[in-house]
C-alpha cells in the first residue's frame, strides 16, 4: 500500500474490498518494523477473531495477497489507491503426462545411479525428453534463478577453500576417533545430525519472523520438519552406505 493511499486506517470490511475490487484477500504481510511503529494496529492480536483479516485495519506498506481473475488485477493495477508487485499466472496440472513424467524422471536417476553417462548429462537429457514430450513448457523448464546458481558457485568455491586451507582435513581428523566408539554408520547419522541442525532456517531468522502472514513459531517447523528429518536420518544411513560401501585402509 502506498504512502499516498486513502485506505489506511481502514479495514477490508469498511472498504467493501471484494465487491469493489473482484478479488479475494488470502493474507497479509505487515513488515516488523511497521508493526513497532504502529502499535494500535495490532496484527498478532487481530487474528483472533473470526474474520480477523477482513477487521484490520490496513497500514501504509502491508502487502496483500490477493486471489482473482487476471483482468481483474490488470484492474487493480490502475487504481492509485494500491500498487501491483507481481502476479502469479495458474497453471493447470497435466495430470495426463503424469505417468509419463514420472517414469522420465525414474530413469534419469537410473542412467544417472548406474554412472552410464554423468548425472549432469543425464539430467539435461531428462529435461529435454520432459520438453520435447510437453510434460512441462519451455518458459517454466529454462527459468533460471540466479540467486540459487549464485550461492551454488559460492558454496562450491567454499568448499574449495576449505580442502585447500586444509580445514577439511582437519575436521576429518578430528572425527576419526569417533568410528572407533559408534562405528562407521554412527558417524555418517552425527554428520547428517549436524547438518540438520546447521540448516535449520528458523535460527538465522530475526526474533520477531512469527509475524509473517502465515503466523508460523518455532514449534511448527519442529512439528513438522522433526518427523521428516528422523525418516531421512534412518533411511539414509541405510541407503548410503549401500550406494558407497565404506571401506578400510
């Protein structure tokens, strides 16, 4: 919402906002540093009631997020009242390809597992075979986001750094003693742990990342991500050295 917009201070109820503008409000996102700011706008505490999302009152810089008809957020896009970020286009699944897509992708992974040719070639040409069979369309296939190629590259020259410094095989030798006690397995499930831990997104988050629109805490990624984590432990230090049997000096 922009500084100039003559909604602020009101709610979505006061404003009629889906009989005026045909879309449907789904959440809203009030920055923290708003929130401080605005104190009598209560987010956390509107949520409360039944319709809480329709009680708030709107603040300059909320960002909502609306559900509609495309012609009716070119609409929007002409009221001065809002301004329009970004719109997300709806793509039917191909429930069709479904099949199909699956056992492209299964053999992917098997060409790839077998090392019949490398896992990056195998890979490309499963992307093309999933092009070329029209399970997904060429502007969602070659969409690239520079931020995940970004922190690839920078992970990858990290890791180069590290082998070189000699950090990497410090660490090694710091975790050799640990086969002898729990055993090569034992070890393998202590790393995958702390990678786990390490990944963890919730502790890099500021102190107040509970008042994004989704209201989530701390618990639910606990709820959530601690079952999935305990599966993958179990199953990867099964499957691992299965695929890359260890082997002794």
């Amino acid at each position: 919402m922009p500084p100039t917009s003559g909604l602020a201070g009101r709610s979505l109820r006061d404003i009629r906002f889906a009989e005026r503008y045909g879309l449907v409000a789904l959440a809203i996102h009030r920055h923290p540093t708003l929130q401080s700011a605005h104190q009598h706008l209560s987010l956390m505490g509107s949520f409360r009631g039944r319709d809480a999302l329709n009680n708030l009152p709107l603040a300059v810089g909320d960002m909502l997020l609306l559900g509609g008809p495309e012609r009716r957020v070119r609409e929007l896009a002409r009221d001065e009242e809002l301004t329009v970020l970004g719109s997300v286009e709806y793509q039917r699944p191909r429930y069709r390809r479904a099949v199909l897509s699956v056992c492209i992708f299964a053999s992917t992974v098997a060409i790839a597992g077998l090392r019949i040719t490398s896992p990056a070639i195998a890979g490309l040409a499963g992307l093309v075979v999933m092009v070329a069979a029209g399970c997904v369309d060429t502007r969602t296939a070659f969409r690239v986001d520079w931020r995940v190629v970004i922190m690839i590259g920078a992970l990858l020259a990290l890791g180069l750094a590290m082998e070189k410094s000699g950090v990497g095989a410090l660490l090694a030798r710091g975790v050799i003693p640990l086969v002898g006690v729990v055993g090569p397995c034992g070890v393998l499930c202590v790393l995958m742990i702390a990678t786990v831990l390490l990944s963890v997104r919730p502790w890099s988050r500021p102190p107040h990342w509970c008042t994004a629109p989704g209201r989530y805490r701390f618990r639910d990624f606990l709820r959530v991500g601690t079952p999935l984590s305990v599966l993958m432990l179990a199953l990867l230090t099964v499957a691992v050295p299965f695929v890359w049997p260890f082997t002794t000096a």
